[in-house]
C-alpha cells in the first residue's frame, strides 16, 4: 500500500451564489504519494463540496503523456456533485517527473503496478466503506485495469480507451500518426534518452521506457508472446485487466482520431469479464461544438453539456435534477458489448 504526506498548499476559489460553472468551484490540495517501490508521486485530492448518496469516490487515471492538471475542471466539476476525486501522475509525468528525464525508464508496467496502486488504496484507506469509481482516458485504461488492486474499483468509466494499435486510427490521420509515433517518436527518444514531446509540440514528455513501448506497438495483439522479464510483466498486467468483474460504462467520441470506435472495442477484448459494458458514442452536435477529438471531453465547453450525462449514468436521479439528460436520440449510440 502506499502512503502519502501533504504539502500544505490548498488551492482552489470559491464564488459567491449564482457564480458561474460548477467546475469552477472548489478547493484543492495536492500531496506527495509514495508507491510501494518508494518512488513518490505529485496527486491532488478534490474534496465533495455537497453531501452525497450513494457514496462514492473517483480516482482518474490519466492517459499518457497527459498531466493530470489537465482534468482539474472534470474533478472538480464531480466534487461539487458531491463525489470526492483523487488525480495523480504517473512517474515521469507532470507533478512526479524527476530531475531529469533522460533515461528514465518507466514504463506502462511502473504505472499500474505501483502508481495506480498507490492511488486506489489512497482513497481505500481513507474511505473504506464509498464505493471507488476508476475513470481512465485513453491509455490509462490499462493502468486503471492493471493494477494489483483493481478490484476495488466497483465500476469504471473509460473515456477514449484504446491500445495504441496504429491500425484503429482513424483512416484519413493514420499514416501521419504512425509516422509521428512509429517512426519519429523512437528514433528521436534513442538520441534524447526520453522523447521530448513539449519541444516537438506533442504534450508533455514521455519517459523512454514508455515511449518505445507506445513505438514498437505495431501488430494487432497486445500481448506480448515473449519470454524476456518485461514481456512477463506485460502479460500479468494483461492478466490482472482480464479478471476485473464490475460495471463499466465505455465513452468514445465520434471524431476522436485516437481512440475510434473499433479501437475501444478490441480494449475491451482484454476485460472479458466486465459487467454487460455499455457503450456510449458522443458526436459533436452533442456537446454543440464544432469538434471534440482525443481530450475534448475534459474541456469545459464539451464537459457543460456531456459531464452531466456521465453523472446520469452513474447516478441518473441526481443528474437528471440538476439536468434532464440522457436523450437516447442525441447519441450516436446506446449499445451492450
């Protein structure tokens, strides 16, 4: 299990009555987390603003090379609807880079075994008896799966899930995006010793170790067949997404050149034991914008009318007050995987 001491800086604003976006609200603390191999992790806790039922909690498992700052207004858009959110980044990220990036080695492996961990059994520890939903975006999935202690999460919600197969691009951005991450991504990080993302205008740096994961994933199947250690701990992460048992709840975004539809289906192939998913595809025209893409659904303009169909999904009398949402006929689709 992890542990964790705060730093003492809160954060956040308040507003008067009648002010502005619920995302706004709210106070913030961030604290270091420190994982079971010692390694110490930047995280922010959003608390509940208003008492809630059922009890719940949220841990928001980040895609990669995403700092989690990026999903504040989505966490704190939660805790004022009264459900507590816990944010954190993986090593090599945001608040947990090191010193230097050059030949840091963390990989996918690192990030579920030990920082994902680490921020499940947080919220476990301190709220033994709420029910902990796992939200991951993109490839956090499989961080929010493959974790040792992933079955504390009683349901999940994947946003943009997806394997990094450059085969369920979206066909008009696939030869540019696997030129990018395919071809530029692991010559560059061999020269740089990590992949420098923010200098090239790609987001935030990536750790080498995950960058020539993301690089050499190039043929359909996930799983690796190999006998080499880091093959093994690939395999056991897979493992430990196949025996999750819960309700899970699949977003995908219908101009999302990442993670397409059939890219979070054969996601979903590697959680076999998931609870009748549902399958929600968000169009543009349902959040009345021009275009969502791969992060859009944790922008403020989307998340005003798309946050409060998540809410009606995990708990449709509370959202739908504040709400009435989930038209059936807006979405592209409604579906059981």
């Amino acid at each position: 299990m992890g542990h964790a001491y705060y730093k003492g800086k809160a954060k956040g604003k308040a507003k008067g009555k009648g002010g502005g976006d619920p995302s706004d609200f709210g106070e913030h603390r961030e604290f270091r987390l420190r994982a079971a191999d010692g390694y110490e992790l930047g995280a922010v806790f959003y608390p509940a603003l208003r008492p809630r039922s059922p009890r719940r909690v949220a841990v928001l498992h980040c895609g990669a090379g995403i700092p989690a700052q990026r999903y504040r207004r989505f966490a704190s858009f939660l805790a004022e609807w009264g459900i507590p959110v816990l944010t954190y980044d993986y090593r090599g990220i945001g608040l947990s880079r090191p010193a230097t990036m050059r030949g840091f080695q963390a990989r996918i492996e690192d990030w579920a075994e030990f920082d994902s961990a680490a921020a499940i059994a947080w919220l476990r520890e301190r709220f033994p008896r709420d029910e902990i939903v796992g939200i991951s975006h993109s490839i956090g999935c499989l961080c929010l799966g493959g974790a040792p202690n992933a079955s504390e999460q009683a349901r999940v919600v994947l946003v943009g899930a997806h394997t990094g197969y450059y085969g369920d691009y979206r066909p008009l951005y696939r030869l540019p995006m696997a030129v990018a991450w395919h071809g530029l991504m692991p010559a560059v990080t061999r020269f740089f010793g990590y992949f420098p993302a923010d200098r090239l205008g790609l987001g935030e740096d990536l750790p080498a170790g995950m960058a020539m994961q993301w690089a050499e994933r190039r043929v359909p199947d996930l799983r690796p067949s190999g006998g080499e250690p880091a093959q093994q701990r690939m395999r056991r992460l897979l493992d430990r997404c196949a025996m999750l048992q819960c309700p899970a709840l699949a977003i995908s975004i219908s101009d999302d050149a990442f993670a397409t539809v059939s890219g979070t289906k054969r996601l979903l192939t590697y959680f076999p034991r998931l609870s009748s998913p549902q399958h929600i595809v968000f169009t543009p025209l349902d959040a009345h914008v021009r275009r969502i893409g791969h992060f859009g659904f944790f922008r403020r303009a989307v998340g005003t009318a798309l946050w409060p169909r998540l809410l009606a999904q995990l708990d449709s009398g509370r959202a739908e007050a504040a709400q009435p949402a989930i038209a059936s006929g807006s979405l592209t689709g409604i579906s059981s995987l």
